[in-house]
C-alpha cells in the first residue's frame, strides 16, 4: 500500500493566527477568556482550549460586563461589535485578514446601494459575519444556481457579488457564471473572494486523485481521507472534490473515526485535511494505516505555502 501526503492541508495562515491569538491572550491574561464562535472549525483545537478554561458563546448575552472576547477567524458582523462595546468588553479581533478584505467589499457595494448577492452558505459563521456590512434590504444570500433563479432584483439593477472565502471553486465560478447573464453590468471582486488556502487545498486533492482514481489493473485504485471536523466548510468542499473526481473519499475528525474496512483492496490512500486541521491528527491517521498495513509506504510532497504568515492582531 501506497500512501500520499498531498502537497497542501492542514493550517492555513489566518487559523494558525487565530490559534496563536487565543494562545497569547491566555498567556498574558489568563482565564476568564471568553471566544465569539469556536476559534477554527476543529473539535481537537477547540477542545483543548475549553480544558485550559476558554469559554465559547455564540452570543454575547452570557459575557459579563468588561470581559475579555477573541472574535474567530470566521469574523463577526458590526451588530456583535456594537454589543461588544455596549457591554465594555476588551476586544481582541482574530478575522482572518482575508475575511476582513470581503467585509470592506460588502460594506463598498452596500454604501453605493448596490443589491449585494453573497454566494456562501446559510447559516455559516463568516457568511452572518459578512451579511452584517450589507443594510438587509439589498442583502441576497445564494448558495445553489437554483438560488439565482429565485433572485428577485430587477434585471437593470447595479448588482454586485461577494464570496465566502472557502467554497468550492469550480461550484463558484459556475455560480458567477450565471450571475454575469443574469446582470451584465455585475460588479464584484476580479475573481471571487475564495481564499488561496481554499484554492491550493482543492489543487492538492486533485493531485491526489489523479494518483488514486480507479485503475483498470487496479493498481492505482485508491481512496481519499480527508480529516476534518463535520462543521467545517473547507474540509467538506475537499471530500465533495475527490468524489467528484471519481475517487471514493470520506472525512473522520480523527483517526479513531477511520473505519479501516474501506481500505481493503485499495493500493493507494490519499490523506489532506482541512485549513483548521492540527498536524498530529493527519499523523496519527497515517499511524493508523501503518498499524493495519505495516509495509504501506508514505510520499510528501513539497509545500508551496511554508512561508505564507500573517501578522498577529495587536492584544
Ligand atoms: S481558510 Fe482562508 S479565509 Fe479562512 S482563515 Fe484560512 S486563509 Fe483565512
């Protein structure tokens, strides 16, 4: 058996600088430490916080007067900053940069009364995040193309769009696609607002499934194990790539949720994991596999994004 690393998983540059936020505050504050929404998408990373005493709200109701709050990397709406500052918390802002970079193009489009149409999913903490900069009636949040159909904006209307920044590409462009001849005077971004994490993870998976698609001889045949967490976005957009690319793919959040049945008579295992996903995690799959199959090989793959680093939030 073969296993392959792909090239780009794991920490993007806004989760590590949001995990090294939480850590400095602990540090120079201690506990009480309150986070808005957990820190990164990842059980293990927001488990270990709540053992060392970091509360997680998903409102700011429970925070006492004067509290100290880390807002997530999945950035808040201007609604939570203003009920922040009625309760005098001390604020720390964890957004990714790349998030923030949306947030000023929702406000932009919405100060010049543009019908805002955010393409990301309902529900998601950097899309109520990002949804706060639009005034609510030129908000329209699509997730599907079918969503564009049900848009209800007059055609000559100055429409402009804005993405969640981990979404699948080639779902997005389609989406923009159909947008663009919808409203041919669209504005937006050049692109869209996927961030490159995304876009290098997505790259990566289907590099790995070009090693592991279904081979007539059955040497190649493999599978893709993707780790990361149910709720996360990214981790989810990577399983959905490899199947779609022909390639049996799953997400466990840890190696004890691989169900080791599905790897019989595969040759090849292709491991990524998401952008919020800890290293020793993808590690103790691999320790897994070799656990089962001690003659399975590993291949790594050089890391275009090893010096990718965003400047730490002021504390
Ligand atoms: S996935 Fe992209 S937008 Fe999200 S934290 Fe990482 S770099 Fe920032």
């Amino acid at each position: 058996m073969q296993i392959f690393l792909a090239r780009t998983q794991g920490f993007c540059a806004g989760v590590a600088r949001a995990i090294q936020t939480v850590e400095q505050a602990l540090e120079a504050f201690g506990t009480p430490l309150y986070v808005f929404h957990e820190i990164v998408h990842n059980t293990s990373v927001v488990n270990n916080f709540k053992t060392r005493g970091v509360v997680f709200v998903d409102s700011i109701d429970p925070v006492p007067r004067g509290s100290r709050i880390i807002f997530s990397a999945h950035g808040i709406s201007p609604g939570i900053l203003a009920q922040a500052r009625q309760k005098d918390l001390r604020t720390i802002d964890a957004t990714c940069p790349l998030v923030t970079k949306v947030h000023h193009e929702a406000a932009l489009f919405s100060a010049r009364r543009m019908h805002v149409i955010l393409i990301g999913h309902q529900g998601h903490e950097e899309v109520m995040g990002t949804a706060g900069y639009v005034e609510p009636g030129l908000l329209h949040i699509v997730s599907t193309t079918r969503d564009i159909d049900r848009l209800d904006i007059p055609p000559h209307t100055t429409a402009a769009f804005i993405t969640q920044t981990t979404l699948s590409v080639d779902d997005t462009r389609a989406m923009i696609l159909k947008l663009r001849a919808r409203f041919p005077r669209l504005r937006g971004p050049e692109r869209d607002d996927i961030c490159y994490a995304t876009q290098n993870r997505q790259d990566a998976v289907r590099e790995l499934a070009r090693l592991c698609v279904p081979s007539p001889d059955l040497k190649k045949t493999g599978i893709i194990v993707i780790c990361g967490s149910p709720n996360s976005s990214n981790s989810n957009r990577l399983r959905e790539k490899g199947e779609h690319l022909g390639v049996t793919s799953i997400i466990v959040d840890h190696a004890g949720e691989l169900d080791l049945d599905l790897l019989k008579n595969k040759r090849r295992v292709g491991i990524s994991s998401g952008a919020s996903v800890p290293r020793h995690l993808v590690d103790g799959i691999v320790a897994r596999i070799q656990g089962a199959y001690t003659y399975a090989t590993v291949t790594a793959f050089d890391n275009p994004e090893e010096n990718i680093v965003f400047p730490l939030p002021r504390i």
